[in-house]
C-alpha cells in the first residue's frame, strides 16, 4: 500500500540513483494504487497508441476508427454520445495527476503524452513521454531537472486543476467542434471521471473523505468546471459505503441500443439514481471480494 506524505517524503530522500527525476519517483509513489489505468513511462508495446495530436483529430484516423467503436459497442449512437465516452474514458487518465497529488503532494504537467484503448473501447494505458512538476519547497526532488516549481498548499491545488484543464482542453474543444455537443456536457464528462479518481485513490489510502474534499476544493476554483463537477455523496449499502455521484450533464448512453441509465444519470429520478448507486456498491464490493 503506497504510505502517506510523512513516510514516503523520507523513502525518496534515501532512494538510489534508480530514480533521479521527479517523473520516476512519482511513477514509484503510485505504483501499489489501482488507477484502472496503468501508467509508462516506457511503453510495453509501441503500436497501437493515439498521441495527444491524434486525440484532438476526431475526423482523421485513429481517433475517427475509436470512435467508431464506440457506436459498434452500443456506447455512441450519434456524435454527441461519442464524444460524451470519450471524454468520460480520457476523464480517467487524470488519476496519474490526482494520485501524485494526494500521495506526494506534487503536480505533474504533461507536456507529450499518448493512450492506448483497449478492444472494449475502455482507457488501458497512458504513457508519459514528457512532464514538469510543481509542488511544495521541501519535496525531496526540488532539485530535479524535470521540478519546475515551488509552491504553497492553496497553490498547489489550483495548480492541479491548471494541469487537469490543460491536459483535457484540446480534447473538450475539438470534440465540441466535432459533435455540436455542449463545453458545459463535455466538461461534465470529464470532471466526473475526475471526481471518481479522487475518490478512489484516495479511499486506497485509507481516507476517501479526504478525496473527496480535495475534489470539491479543487474542481471550484475554475467557474466552467466548478458548474460541470458533479454532486458527490455518500450512499450506504449491506454494511459498506462508497462515493456516487450525481452528474451535471447526461452521457446519453440511455439512448444507446442497451437503453440502460448510469448509476450518475441527472435526469432519473433520486430514488431510482440511489437504488442504482447501492447496487453499484454492491457489485463493486463483490469484485474487491
């Protein structure tokens, strides 16, 4: 289980020569987390992969191919659902960010990058070409080529959200060109999946309020993404209790040919959304088993 701040902060003061930049360390930092992503610095296949250029073409192969597979697979039956999964899929490579933040309070901004989906069309792994980091003057790497900058707590976090928003923008602005589907939905989307990373990573931890704090104060200091966060809540179910979420925009996936709504869906009633949240829990409590 990866350790909090006290602890890790002295295990990279007495690292080896093994990890000599802030972007190793980081990847050593988070390594024991589940961020249903995995994440490279070197990849463990090079084809195969859409670069962040190739992200923001959604009319030129790959991305126009992915796409594609997600109608195929009943997730995209028009543009505006398309790019409504893809950013709820790319929402989830942002749990590198949001684990480096919460276990070594440190931002990285990644400055090349690419993905690799899988066959069901799901985020599988992204790989780090190129990042800077910022984070607090005592961080262990201060020194390290790749550390850039010093801070303070408060400013650490609205440096976080900057290097969320930076890495999503290109993505949200072509998919609205794309689909005609709204900034204020797409950014729904993804802030939703940002929302869960917290959460998750955060309850690995042993603190899943503390993620979602860090969710709420993080997603407000912007007012486009402070509108697109999602309601988050506590829901209660057969003895555990799990983080849900009340999204700000529908992903239209209930228009699918599965005709099915999300455990998130804003537009089903609350008593139904809660029931689907419990047997959420539930199914996520039985795969844990």
């Amino acid at each position: 289980m990866v350790q909090p701040d006290g602890e890790s902060d002295h295990r990279a003061r007495v690292m080896t020569t093994a990890a000599r930049t802030a972007l190793a360390d980081s990847l050593l930092a988070v390594k024991g987390l589940q961020l249903h992503v995995e994440v490279f610095s070197e990849p463990p296949d090079p084809a195969g992969w859409l670069d962040a250029a190739a992200l923001s073409l959604p009319e030129a192969a790959p991305l126009a191919t992915l796409l594609q597979r997600f109608q195929a697979s009943g997730f995209g039956f028009n543009r505006r659902a398309a790019a409504a999964s893809l950013l709820l899929r790319y929402g989830w490579g942002a749990g590198f960010a949001v684990a480096v933040y919460l276990v070594r309070a440190r931002v990285p901004f990644l400055r090349d990058y690419a993905m690799h989906f899988s066959a069901g069309s799901l985020l599988k792994w992204l790989w780090i070409r190129d990042a800077q980091f910022v984070g607090r003057p005592n961080d262990p790497f201060a020194g390290a080529p790749d550390f850039v900058e010093s801070v303070s707590e408060d400013g650490l976090r609205r440096r976080l959200l900057e290097s969320l928003v930076s890495f999503t923008e290109p993505v949200v602005a072509s998919q609205h060109a794309w689909s005609r589907f709204s900034r204020h939905a797409l950014w729904s989307m993804a802030a939703s999946s940002w929302a869960g990373q917290f959460a998750n990573v955060a309850r690995q931890l042993g603190d899943e309020a503390r993620g979602v704090t860090e969710a709420r104060a993080t997603l407000a200091l912007a007012p486009e993404i402070a509108r697109a966060a999602p309601e988050l809540y506590e829901v209660k179910s057969g003895g555990a209790a799990r983080t849900c979420q009340r999204m700000r925009a529908c992903c239209l996936y209930f228009k699918s040919s599965n005709r099915r709504f999300c455990a998130s869906c804003p537009i089903i009633p609350e008593a139904e959304r809660l029931q689907r949240n419990r047997i959420w829990i539930a199914q996520q409590e039985a795969h844990a088993g």
